[in-house]
C-alpha cells in the first residue's frame, strides 16, 4: 500500500471519531511521520516477505527425544536399562523400523546391536550404505520383559514417537523389520508372508516390510527372500537418481 493512501485512511478515522486509545495514537502519529519522510525521500513501498510460523518448522529428532525424555508413560520404564531412542542420519533416504530392544539394545542403548543387528549391518552394507548413512529405530522404545511382545497399551503410548520420527526424516523409504513393525505402520493384522514382496505407502511414504533379521538367523533360506524385498526398496529409493 501507497503511504500517501496509508496516510489518508489514518486521517479519516481520525475524523470520524474513531481516536485510539493515547498511546496508539502517538504510535500511529510517529509511524505516519516516519512513512511521510520515507515518501519525501522517493520510496513509495516497502518489500513485505511471508513469516513462517514456528508452528509451520517441522520438529527434529532432537526436539522428539527431549519430549520423550527420561519416559514413565508405560509400565515398560520400570525394567528397562537405557530408553532405545534411534540412531543414524537425521535425513537419511532409507529408515529400518523393527520392534523393539532386545538385551543387548537395552544394555547398550542403540537399535540393533545383538547377533540380529550385526546380521542387519551386513544387509546395509549390501544395499550399499553405511550404518550411520540410513536411520534404525524400533516401535517400542523400551525393552519388554523376556522380550515378550508389546502389549496394547504400550503400542499406544510408544508408537507416536516412531511416527513422529518418520515425519521428521521424511525418507524415501522404509524398511519395515518382521511382522510387530510391518503391522504396526501399515495398520493390519495380516502376516508378514501376505504384507512381503510389495510396497505399501504410510503418509505418502513407500513401505517395503520384510522378515526381521532375528527371524533370518533361525530360518537362513530365508534370505534370498529379504533380498528380494531389498532390491525391491532399492528400486524405489535409486529410482528418482
């Protein structure tokens, strides 16, 4: 808007009556002077730029964790070790969501790292990457008793985060590790042998689910089938190279 039009409408509230309360009028006042003096000098407009809300800013893994805390909302707290969070690149193409901590991972405090996880780190190597170059996180956060399956109400209150997490990664693809996690994004009950060798989408994101690594290490001719679903994410993430 023109100062001079600015600058007008400003007069005429002012002589219908409408005054403003003492203090905006002296701000009104040196505002209008401040635009009359910009005007002499030749500038009739000023550039105005869009502000992006903080609300807008998508979260951080950072800011999750923090949220997360040293968390209490379920019974699981009560045993656990180490709160198993996750652990990669924060922007990472690939994520690979398994079910939950096992000894090890409680221990320790990192995704994956019994005889699985060292089964998991040569499946990444063969895609091509490094550990630290995809994301590794698991439904539940906290290890269950005796590796038990997670219970309803711990579903509930762990797997927000892991949605959260994927929202703020917002990778090309994800990887989901044994039946728990495929079911879980993917909202089904149906077995991981239904869900495998095709690709679901969560949010727009491509899922591939396929047998967990644990699942491999008692069932080794299972492998050519992981490698399958492999390639098959391979496709998807190499596809737009």
């Amino acid at each position: 808007m023109r100062f001079a039009e600015q600058d007008k409408k400003a007069r005429t509230g002012e002589e219908l009556g409408r005054s403003p309360r003492p203090d905006l009028a002296e701000l009104a006042y040196s505002l209008r002077q401040h635009l009359n003096y910009q005007a002499i000098m030749g500038l009739e407009w000023l550039p105005c730029q869009p502000i992006t809300s903080i609300q807008d800013l998508p979260e951080t893994l950072e800011q999750i964790c923090a949220d997360l805390g040293e968390c209490t909302r379920c019974q699981l707290h009560s045993n656990r070790t180490h709160i198993v969070f996750g652990e990669g690149n924060p922007s990472a193409r690939v994520v690979l969501v398994g079910e939950g901590p096992g000894q090890e991972e409680d221990r320790l405090g990192r995704p994956f790292v019994g005889p699985a996880g060292r089964l998991l780190d040569r499946i990444i190597a063969a895609m091509g990457w490094r550990r630290a170059e995809v994301y590794i996180c698991n439904v539940i956060k906290c290890r269950p008793p005796r590796n038990r399956d997670p219970q309803v109400d711990e579903i509930e209150q762990c797997g927000p985060f892991l949605r959260r997490q994927l929202r703020a990664i917002r990778p090309q693809a994800i990887l989901a590790l044994g039946s728990f996690a495929a079911q879980f994004l993917l909202s089904t009950q149906q077995p991981i042998s239904k869900l495998r060798s095709r690709v679901h989408y969560v949010e727009g994101i491509p899922v591939v689910p396929t047998y967990h690594p644990a699942y491999l290490l008692r069932n080794p001719l299972q492998k050519r089938r992981v490698w399958e679903d492999v390639q098959l994410l391979l496709s998807l993430v190499r596809g737009g190279d």
